[in-house]
C-alpha cells in the first residue's frame, strides 16, 4: 500500500453498527477526520456491520441483555472485522464497551464527550416526578431499572429493548407510559426535543462513559494511530480514565447495575459512583476527589471502598 493513505483509490474503512445513532456517530468521526487532514469524503468507506446486539428477534423478543451476553453483544462482530483486516477503525459508543480490547486492538482515541444526562420520554407528563403510582416505566438497562426501583418502588417496570426509533414506537403503541433515552445519543441525531426533561445526575448517575464516542483500532497500526492522534479529546480521556478504572475493578458488565460520572474541576476530578442490587431494594455510593494524573487511582479506589461495604451476596448477580 502506497504511503499516501487514505485516498479515495485506498480509503480508510470505518466499521459501524447500522443503527441511525451508531451512523450518526460514525459520520461524526469521518467529518472530524476529513477536516483534521484537509481530506475528501471519498478517502472515507463507513462499513456497516451486524452485531449479536442488532438481531431483530432479540429486540422483538423484548429479552432482558442477561439472558442474551454481556457488553461484546454490540463489540464482537465488528472487533473480528477489524482483526482480519476487513476495518481498520470502529467507532462505538463508550458506555457498550468492555474494560478490556481483544489482543491486537486498543481505545485511545475518544472525541469530545457529549451531555452524559439521561433523557426522560413520555407522551404524557414532563417529568419522572410527575409519574403517578403504578404506571409503567420500559427500559432494557439494569442500571436504570435499579436506580428507579430505588427510589420509586411504586411503579412497574417492563422491558424495552430496541434502538431509539424503536423504542419511540413502542412507547406510541402504549407498551409504557414512558421511557428513559440518552440526551447524547437525541442530541447527535438532531432530536433533542423528544426528550420531556433531561434527567440530572444527582436524581439519576448515569451509565460510566455515557455520552462518550470511542474509535478503536489495531494496535500496530501506525498510520490509522497517526490519522486518530489529533481527534482524541484530552478532557473526555481524563474523565473515561477515571469512569473505566473504576468499572474495571468492579468488574462490570452489562449484568451490573454501576453507574458513575467524572468531573474535572481545574486541576483535579470529582468522582461519583454507585452499585445496586438489580431490584433497587440496596444502593451504596461513594465519591471523592483526586488530582487528574492520579484519576485511575481514584477510580479504583472508589470501587474498592464500594465492594469492602457490599453486605455478603450482594455481588450474587455478578
């Protein structure tokens, strides 16, 4: 292959996930790499490519993540496509993605993090206060099933799996009375307004990475390395830095209810984490600051305080 790379006769192929998000985000990465190098579009091939995670029967079955695999549901697919040459980037969204890359793959390049709040959805009241006993929440996410059981035990929640649109749909056909998005993904197609209120972190913790866009690669790919280096956002990767130290000692998976958010204040960053039992019946939190450079400790240590005040079988869902 020439030296001149990517050019329209050798583009850089960009594996994706066919949902209108997951383009949405991998357009994102292509415009910000065509304007970081002054190159054509046609030096860009987006590949789209099926996970585990896309089946339609899965979605339509409405089956808890669980009972169908953890976080590589989204990953595996396009992660093979990449180790065989078929891709030479995957972009994703951080918060689908497991603490540990395959051998030959790394996440080192995240672009400029975006609202990490929740999005409360409904036809019929403006905020998750406003939802009176009983009615029904839809969510596919442990973590916010947990967190709503934890402080509104009244209400029942139903499954709702399925990409944005779908879940717009089902919630239009009456399967619940509301449902809870994420303000980023709304944000980056361009429908904001869907959301009835955005949901603040003190009220709900979001996912760990929430918001964020990951673009892995091989990694001994020097020139794919070089074409990323000027995409990757100092401040989001001092925040995941933090966010991922911390779901990795707690060894997290798409099982696990966690949620934690990094802030940077200066030149130090403001930790919260949280774990809850599945059925929010127990929620334990904890925070604390560090300096940045110190933000993997601080991460772990925070998960480490977690687990030593976890009450035996409390990890029983792990």
């Amino acid at each position: 292959m020439s030296t001149d790379f990517p050019t329209p006769d050798q583009p850089l192929k960009i594996g994706t996930r066919g949902s209108p998000l997951a383009l949405a985000q991998a357009h994102e990465t292509r415009a910000r790499l065509m304007e970081a190098h002054d190159l054509p579009e046609a030096a860009f091939e987006i590949m789209v490519i099926k996970t585990t995670g896309d089946d339609r029967s899965l979605i339509d079955a409405d089956r808890p993540l669980k009972e169908i695999g953890n976080k590589g549901l989204f990953t595996k697919e396009i992660e093979e496509a990449m180790l065989t040459g078929g891709i030479d980037i995957a972009v994703h969204s951080m918060k689908d993605m497991p603490t540990l890359q395959p051998d030959g793959l790394v996440l080192d390049c995240y672009l400029p993090r975006e609202d990490t709040r929740d999005a409360f959805v409904s036809r019929h009241v403006a905020t998750l206060a406003d939802l009176a006993q009983g009615q029904v929440v839809g969510t596919s996410s442990l973590r916010r099933r947990a967190q709503l059981l934890s402080r509104r035990p009244d209400l029942k929640v139903v499954e709702f799996r399925g990409n944005v649109q779908t879940r717009l749909k089902k919630l239009d056909a009456g399967v619940a009375d509301c449902t809870f998005l994420a303000m980023a993904g709304l944000n980056r197609m361009n429908m904001a307004d869907v959301a009835s209120s955005a949901i603040a972190p003190e009220d709900m913790l979001p996912a760990i990475a929430q918001g964020a866009i990951g673009i892995e690669r091989r990694s001994d790919d020097d020139r794919v390395a070089a074409l990323l280096a000027p995409l990757n956002d100092t401040p989001t990767t001092q925040r995941l830095t933090v966010e991922r130290a911390f779901l990795a000692t707690l060894d997290g998976s798409c099982e696990t209810p966690i949620a934690g958010l990094a802030l940077l204040e200066g030149d130090t960053v403001w930790m919260r984490g949280e774990i809850l039992r599945p059925d929010g019946s127990e929620r334990l939190y904890e925070e604390g600051r560090a300096a940045i450079a110190d933000g993997a400790d601080l991460g772990r240590d925070l998960a480490s305080r977690l687990r030593a005040r976890a009450p035996d079988g409390f990890f029983s869902w792990l």
